[in-house]
C-alpha cells in the first residue's frame, strides 16, 4: 500500500530530504510514501533473493543484491526500490549517481529488476513495467502471489501469477507463469519454481 504526499520534488531534491526511517519513492515528482510490507511479502522477497544469490555465485558472475539502491529513469524525476534488484558490479564506475546517492540508471548494471506486487498493483503493472523497459532492463519480474492485479493479468477468476517481462526489440514481452519453472533469459538453470515462491507467501 502506498500514500502520495502532496509536495513534488526534483530527483535531487528528493535524494536530500528522503528520510532514514522509512521508504519512499518518487514517481513523476510526486513523493510515495511506501507502507510497511507484510511478513508474506517479506518471505517471497526472501526466497527469490536467495535462490538467485545461489545461482550468480555458482555461476561466479559478479552481481550482488542490494539493501536499498533506486533506480532512476534517465530524465525523469522518479526514483524506484526495487523489492529484489540484481546489479553487476562492473558497471558501476560508469554510474555517475551510484557512489554518493546509491542510484543507478544504467541498463548495463541491472540485468534483474523484481517487484512483489501489494495493494498498489497498478505500479508494478503498469508505470514500473513501462520505466523499466525504457531503462532496457534485460528480465522483469513480477510476482503476484495473492493474485490481486487485473483480470488481464491474473486471468478470470483471478490467480495467483508470475510474470517474467522479457525485452525484445526494445519492449518487454510477457510470460505469464502459474506454476512450473521459472522461466530466465538471465538465469536459465535457475532451480526454482512458481510454486516455490507462491508457497513462500502463504499465510503464516
């Protein structure tokens, strides 16, 4: 869930005031306030960082998981936290942001972005779906363990769904997943599979 606070700001006026205490994002200007995620939100974040971090280490590539990194559309006053953001780190001496605002923006540095969708869905769906894909991050993900976006997205009657967004010619093209290997273009021995992770958010 997520608050919009009325004051808009520039990317650099954001980065300036953004508090310690909690999470933010901005979004065209416009200040997110991000609420604290549920313990399920937390577990499925935690299951997929894992199982990645397996994987890019087997494979000894050099990325790394960030705590809190923003990505930031070139020439946009927005700013986003990924739930998971996968980064290679032999890119960032070319990100001009990273070393004193931990931001990125760099198609070359984010091969994975993933988002769990919450309430606000339309977020995921939609506005990071487009940002994303004009940033040219490789692989999107997103995870709809609750089933909650759209009907165009988790079917009729609504599912439980993941999404891999995969950029071809520019644009992202959808894979939607209920059960069943996941599917990477990034990581395609990834051992991991849908139901895995929808397990991960099941009630506690």
């Amino acid at each position: 869930m997520t608050q919009t606070l009325l004051k808009t700001l520039t990317f650099e006026e954001f980065v300036e005031w953004m508090p310690e205490d909690k999470r933010f994002e901005l979004h065209d200007g416009e200040i997110i306030e991000v609420a604290q995620p549920t313990g399920e939100h937390e577990k499925v974040i935690g299951v997929l960082a894992k199982n990645i971090t397996v994987e890019f280490v087997r494979l000894d590539r050099p990325y790394f998981i960030p705590s809190k990194v923003l990505v930031k559309p070139e020439g946009k006053k927005s700013g986003y936290f990924p739930d998971v953001l996968v980064l290679d780190e032999t890119n960032l001496q070319n990100e001009p942001l990273y070393k004193k605002e931990s931001t990125v923006s760099q198609s070359a540095t984010i091969p994975l972005v993933i988002e769990v969708v919450s309430t606000n869905w339309s977020v995921d769906y939609a506005l990071k779906f487009d940002e994303y894909s004009d940033i040219g991050i490789l692989e999107y993900w997103i995870v709809d363990y609750l089933g909650i976006g759209g009907k165009e997205f988790t079917g009729i009657p609504k599912q439980p769904t993941f999404t891999v967004c995969q950029l071809e010619n520019g644009q992202y093209k959808r894979t939607f997943l209920r059960s069943g290997k996941i599917q990477s273009k990034v990581f395609p021995e990834l051992n991991l599979t849908v139901e895995q992770v929808f397990q991960a958010g099941a009630a506690l």
